[in-house]
C-alpha cells in the first residue's frame, strides 16, 4: 500500500508542475517575442528612410487611431521601445509615429485609443500626413504579424495597503488592525 501512495503522490506532483508550467505559458507569437536581427529602429528609418525599404521590422506603441479601409485596417502608432518579450515600454520619449497596414478588418472598439500593440512585417514607403498643423512623415509596414496587448488593470493608491501595514514590527496594532483580520464589532 505504501508503494502505491508513493507512486500516487508522485505522478500528483508531477501533473500538478505540469499544470503550473503550462499556466505560466505565454501565447504571445514567437514572431513578437523575438527581435530581428539587422532590423532599423525607428529613428534610423526616419534619418534615411529610402535605405530601408522592404526591410523587416518589429516596432510597438500606442494605438492612435483604427481607420478601417476597404481591404485593409491602418493602425496610427505612437511608437515606444519594446521589452525582452515585445511588449511597449511607455516613457516620456517616444521615436515617433508609424502607420500599419493589416490586410483584415480590426474592430476599433478593440483596437482602440490606448491599447499597446506590437507589429512585425516590412517597411513599404513613407506617408507625409499633418499632425495638426505640422506635415509628419510616417513610416507605413506592411503587418505580417501583430499581438494586442491585454488591458492591464489600473491600480489606484487605495486598491491596496502598503506592504508596512501588516509588518509586526512596525505595526504596533498588528494583528487587530490589520487589513487581513477578521474585525468583530
């Protein structure tokens, strides 16, 4: 009997590690995840951009604006650095603004204002469009692949205690008035 649970308490913890592995996996695409080798950045692209036309890129930001066109969803992108996994970094400098081109209908409700996306496909050409009254030259890609960041909830300053309160030694009250203990009244 003692074997069995042995055996039992084994293939448990092996399938329970399976299923916490498998839970910490990411569905983000390896084209998203990976940087790209000799690819421009955006500022290079800006300084000289007929030198890197047709060159594959991977840039992310903020989407600006969804403009559905007949055959095709034209995302305007604030553009900002990316992470080691692909995901925008937002900061107070940004290399500019970019256009991509997904040949498919993208809901603007989803892709809408503010929501972190990141692009990999090849840089077609260079579009002067006004921002304002300031003639902006846009890079346009032509997507290949693209993942939309998940909306990441936003924390208030009273969505949660500092992590002093329920340190016993700096809370002289500890635990009668911590956050985590049953109050009775």
């Amino acid at each position: 009997m003692k074997m069995h649970l042995k055996k039992f308490t084994i293939y448990l913890c092996c399938f329970m590690s399976f299923i916490l592995i498998s839970a910490c996996s990411s569905h983000i695409p390896p084209e998203i995840k990976q940087s790209l080798d000799d690819a421009p950045s955006m500022t290079q692209v800006r300084d000289t951009p007929d030198s890197y036309l047709s060159k594959k890129v991977r840039w992310g930001g903020v989407i600006l604006n969804t403009e559905n066109k007949h055959n095709a969803s034209r995302l305007t992108v604030l553009a900002y650095p990316l992470s080691g996994q692909g995901k925008p970094l937002l900061s107070d400098k940004s290399p500019g603004r970019f256009i991509a081109t997904v040949e498919q209908f993208l809901e603007p409700l989803v892709y809408s204002q503010d929501r972190k996306i990141t692009v990999t496909g090849k840089l077609l050409r260079t579009e002067t469009i006004k921002v304002g009254e300031y003639p902006y030259e846009y890079p346009v890609i032509q997507v290949d692949q693209h993942y939309l960041w998940p909306v990441e909830p936003e924390l208030s300053d009273f969505d949660h205690y500092p992590y002093w309160w329920s340190d016993p030694w700096y809370n002289p009250y500890y635990p009668w008035h911590s956050p985590y203990y049953p109050h009775r009244h």
